[in-house]
C-alpha cells in the first residue's frame, strides 16, 4: 500500500479537495481521535492506493502519480500557502518469503522532488 498525505498544523481539508479535484481516501483534524483513541496532532488529507497484492512497488506509485502528476504544480501553492508538508508512506507485508523489489524509478524521485516530499518505508514480516 502506498498513501500520499498533506499534512499540516490546522487546514480546511476540503480545500485540498476542492483546489485538486481529488476525492481523499481519508482525512482527518488535529485534534481528532483515531480509531486507537490517540489525539492526532495534525490535520491530514491522503489518498492511497489500498493494500494491493504486487511484488513490485513502482506499481502502486504509477496509481498515485496518475492521479496526482497534473496537480503537483497546486501541490506546491497550497504547501506554499498554507503551511504544509507532503509525505508518501509505503507499507510492505512480506508474506512467505515472497520479497518485493523496492525501486523507486525517475519519474517517482521527480515528482517526490518537485513536491519536496518524503518518503516512508515500513516493512511487515508476516
């Protein structure tokens, strides 16, 4: 699975949506609880590509950068305006010593570059 957030301090979530055009896979407040019942500490928007069985994760990245590469340009307006940050959290769940191939290609440094994003690795033995 590979999620894409916006994540800042206090932010209207559906501007996000509204200035992308993007339907966010989940959102959430600053001061809201997760379903553990922890007080988020920050306001997020995220899309995410769902737990997809591949051994290859510059797939899951090509459905993100799909929805997202038309709209990095307001990508960096709206960091720019509102105070935000931009990460990419890829989990991995190794299944029957089944390992994936953990590329990332140029057009994915690119576009994490252009959006000055980070990106997360959390792997799961299971």
């Amino acid at each position: 699975m590979i999620e894409f957030c916006i994540i800042g301090d206090e932010f209207n979530p559906q501007e996000i949506t509204n200035k992308l055009s993007i339907e966010p896979t989940e959102y959430y407040l600053k001061g809201s609880r997760s379903s553990y019942n922890i007080e988020r500490k920050e306001t997020c928007w995220s899309i995410s590509t769902g737990y997809i069985d591949t051994l290859y994760i510059g797939e899951l990245f090509d459905i993100l950068l799909e929805k997202l590469i038309d709209v990095k340009e307001m990508i960096v307006e709206l960091k720019k305006s509102l105070r935000l940050e931009c990460k990419f959290f890829v989990v991995i769940n190794i299944v029957q010593d089944n390992k994936p191939a953990i590329y990332l290609n140029k057009k994915i440094i690119e576009f994490a570059d252009f959006v000055d994003a980070e990106i997360d690795f959390d792997l799961y033995i299971l």
